[in-house]
C-alpha cells in the first residue's frame, strides 16, 4: 500500500475525529472509518488506530494522534499559517 496514501488517510481520521471518554482509559479521537479497509488494517497493524470490525468507528491511539498532527503539520502547514493571521 502506498505509504502517502495511508499518512493521508490517517490525517483525514484525525481532522474528522471527535473526543469520546473511555473509562477508565481517558479521552481518546474517535473517527467514522469510511475508508478503504487495506489502509485501516495497514494503520492498526502499526498500532495507530484500533477498532473491531463490528464497529463503524477507531480510535486513534496517542502514537496515531501524535503522527496526524504531525502530518497536519507537514501538510497543511501553509494554510494553518494563513487562518491564524
């Protein structure tokens, strides 16, 4: 699987997720898993997400959430600078 395309897809779970309480583990991103299924099972292979196939949602782990933001920051730096002018 192409590495960009699983950065990107791992970007667009965190830019999508939400905080959801997980007793007793804290909060952690929650985010639709709406993309292709190589690429999520690829993504929690690597420990960055987690979720069953029953459920239609992961959970970024804190290493996930860690690698999205700084692939946000790789990314879309340029337009994060242009939004905080």
């Amino acid at each position: 699987m192409n590495s960009k395309i699983e950065e990107l897809t791992l970007m667009l779970l965190y830019l999508t997720a939400w905080d959801e309480e997980v007793p007793p583990f804290g909060t952690h991103k929650r985010s639709w898993k709406g993309y292709n299924k190589e690429v999520l099972d690829n993504l929690d292979g690597k420990g960055l997400i987690v979720g069953s196939n029953k459920s239609k949602t992961v959970f970024l782990t804190d290493e996930g959430a860690a690698r999205a933001m700084q692939l946000v920051n790789q990314y879309l730096q340029d337009r994060i600078e242009i939004f905080q002018r």
